[in-house]
C-alpha cells in the first residue's frame, strides 16, 4: 500500500491518489476464497474443494475483488491520511477505482481535513459571573426534605382525611360529562403537596375512607393537554384509604441520624449552609466558564466543515436519547410530551454542535499558541479520576480511554484555564438568566 499523490483541491479537501500492490491484493483476494470456498457450489467439485481459479472462471475473474478491496480498504486509507500528513474530519468521499486486478488497486479519493482557523481574541473576554449566598429559608428547606426522607407512615382509620396525609384514590374524570384520555386512575396523594388540579386536594379533605364524591376543579390555562386548558372538570373520586406522615424531631438526635459530621442542631444546620454554598459556587462557576465559551466561539474565523458540525449533531442526539433512554423514555415520546417538534429538535442540537465544534478548534488553537501539553503525570492523574468514576482499576481505565484521546481533553482544558485566567469578570444584568448559557463544549 502506498500514497502515490496529495493535493490540496479546495479550503478543506485533499485528494489523495492511493494504489495497493499486487502482492497485496492477491493476498486480500486468496483470505477472501478461503473465507467464502466453502459457500460456493462449483459442479464436479465437493463443496470447498473448488480450486481459486475455476471459481473465477466460472463466476468471473473478479468474483472475489470488491470483497478483497473491501477488507483492505480501512488500513489502506488510515496508512495514506498517516502519510499524507493531513487529519480527517469526514470518511473519504467521491472514491473513483481507476484500476483493480491482477496489478493490483489504483484509486483516487477525497478527503475533508480538520479546518485551519484564527481565534480573533481569547484573552479579556468579558462574562458576568454571579455572587452566591445562602439564606436561613434555603437551609431550613433543606432539613425540611431530610425530616421527609425520615417520615415514618402510619395507617389511619379513625378520622377523616387532612392536610398532610396520603390519600388513596380512585378517580375517574369527565369534561362536560365526557371522560377523557389520562382521566381515570389509581394514586396516592399526598394532601397539601400541590401535585395535583389546584382545588383537587382540598377537596378530599373532611372525607372518611369508603366516602365516593365529586371533586369539582377547572383546568390551568397553561396546562399542557391544549384540549383541557381553563376548562371545568368533575372528577367522581373514592377514598380506599388513609396514611399520616410522622415527620421525625428537630432536635440534637435528628442531627447524629441524618450526618456523620454533625453532633447538634447547629452542626448540621452549619454542614449544610457549607454545602449548599459549595453546590452554588459550582454552578456560577460553570455558568461563567459557558459564557465565556460562547463568547469564545464568536472569536472563531475560518472557514468549518459542515460535515463537522453535522457529526457532532448526530453524537449530541444519540447521547440525548440515551440519557433519556436510561429513565424508560424514548425520544419520540419526550418530544410529544414536551410538545417540541422533531425538526426543532434536530435545530437545537445543530445549533449546539456548532458552537460546541467552534469551541474545541478555537480551544486546539489557543494550546498551540500557547505551547500547551499534557505531561505523563497529568494523563496518569486522569486517569486515577476516571478510575474512580467508574469504580474500576487505572488498568481497566485505559483499555477504555485511549491516551491520545485523554491528552486533548486535557489540553483543551488547560486552554480553557488560560481564557478564564485572563477573562474580565463583569456583574450579573439578570441573575435569573445568567446561567443559561448554551452548552459549548464537552
């Protein structure tokens, strides 16, 4: 196998002119008989008997090329990109076979190359970043959600239902007298949590188990099923059953329970206003360094292949699906459950794939102007995280992660370091939208 040429044809496109030798090729085409000999019926022959040769004669002299070329193709095309110099983005495209037979394979392919770009500016790129604080409330709230996690619950029989308890319902709902879709069902309510029609939970109060009723609410406006939005409904309800939530003390021996940190009260409200102030840094933080690569993005010019931004769409899609994938959900019906149309959808993830692909080439730049490199001890440092991650030996970790691979991602995020060292930070002009930041890199 040999690169014979390489020119470059346009901004981003190589062609390379590639022959395979005839050694080589009659190799592929002999591994291709013996693999396929035993398949071929040939008369006068037992099946695999068939010599090479008659079976060309009989089927034709090029039965086994396409085949042949066909398992030699991948490691003829990765050796002639290696020895061309060039990085592609893309499969070779517009292949043209000028020759194939007993001299051997030559052809002509284009290649679609990683794009040269400029970074415009990385250094003094301005992005607000908020200030984080936590309150008494936010605290509270969260001892509230451990106390709930700690409930214990008790049947009740001997009073009626009231806030606070968990009902067990049937309810079957009508609009105008006609039921409809997702109306009729079984569930456990808890009274007062608001998870149900405005109205709905109050209703059930006063009510002893074994009581049928009518529960009458009136659709929110912007409720998600168009048909039922700011539209009267009757829901014909039985009460099955009663449970009481017992939420647990707030005192010194609820503290020791709920951490291992903390001996008091105090101690754990302290633990947790360090925590939720930890939690909400990490967030500015990150909301920063996107806005930043946003920024970042916009100081790209060059000229992009579209296959680029194309193949990391498809990668954002198919991770999208299978995060979704993992909660029981398929794509088709997050979209109709969001009421988001598929061509949205694929819009969103392009325009994603866009600033994400921007981002990694102008981050590439920026490490080779900036002379940066991943040293032994950085890839072995990440390897230990990743280990760690997942719960497996730094060994394992590496028949997972190839170091090549590893090594940008560290680069890269070094650049990043560099941009957010150099970056000026500005006040927030809306907290409410500062963390909304397109997702720019990965």
């Amino acid at each position: 196998m040999s690169l014979k040429s390489s020119k470059k044809i346009e901004t981003n496109t190589y062609e390379l002119e590639v022959s395979i030798s005839a050694e080589d090729f009659a190799a592929a085409v002999m591994r291709v008989y013996n693999k396929k000999k035993n398949s071929i019926l040939v008369p006068g022959f037992r099946k695999g008997k068939a010599p090479k040769h008659v079976i060309e004669t009989m089927y034709g002299k090029g039965v086994f090329y396409d085949d042949a070329l066909e398992s030699i193709y991948p490691q003829t095309v990765d050796a002639a990109i290696k020895e061309a110099g060039i990085e592609a983005v893309d499969n070779p495209h517009d292949v043209e076979i000028k020759e194939i037979g007993d001299n051997g394979v030559e052809m002509t392919m284009k290649i679609t190359v990683k794009p040269q770009i400029e970074v415009k500016q990385y250094k003094g790129l301005e992005a607000a970043k908020r200030t984080v604080s936590v309150s008494e409330e936010e605290v509270n709230a969260q001892i509230e959600r451990m106390r709930e996690r700690g409930a214990t619950i008790t049947e009740i029989t001997d009073r009626p239902a009231k806030l606070g308890d968990i009902a067990a319902i049937d309810y079957d709902g009508s609009v105008d007298g006609v039921p409809f879709e997702g109306g009729k069902g079984s569930h456990d309510l808890e009274l007062g949590s608001g998870s149900f029609i405005p109205g709905f939970e109050d209703q059930v109060v006063g009510h002893s188990i074994g009581d049928e009723f009518d529960v009458n609410v009136t659709f929110p406006e912007e409720y998600h099923a168009e048909e039922l939005s700011g539209k009267p409904a009757v829901f014909r309800c039985v009460l099955n059953g009663l449970k009481e939530k017992t939420l647990p003390e707030l005192d010194d021996e609820f503290a020791k329970d709920v951490s291992e940190d903390a001996d008091t009260i105090d101690d754990l409200k302290k633990n947790i206003e360090a925590d939720l102030l930890k939690d909400k840094q990490s967030h500015a933080d990150a909301d920063f360094e996107q806005a930043l690569l946003v920024s970042l993005a916009d100081q790209v010019e060059g000229e992009i292949p579209e296959c680029m931004f194309e193949q990391k769409a498809e990668e954002n899609k198919e991770s999208f699906s299978r995060r979704i994938g993992q909660q029981g959900i398929k794509l088709d019906m997050y979209l109709m459950y969001m009421g988001i149309e598929q061509s949205q959808f694929d819009s969103d993830m392009y325009d994603q794939a866009v600033q994400q692909v921007k981002v990694r080439l102008a981050l590439e730049k920026i490490a080779e102007i900036e002379k940066i490199e991943a040293t032994d001890e950085d890839l072995e440092a990440e390897y230990a995280k990743l280990a760690e991650m997942y719960g497996v030996s730094a060994d394992a970790v590496k028949g997972f992660f190839a170091a090549d691979s590893i090594r940008s991602d560290i680069v890269c995020e070094k650049a990043i370091n560099v941009v957010k060292d150099a970056a000026v930070i500005t006040e927030p002009k809306d907290e409410d939208t500062n963390g909304e930041a397109a997702q720019a890199a990965e």
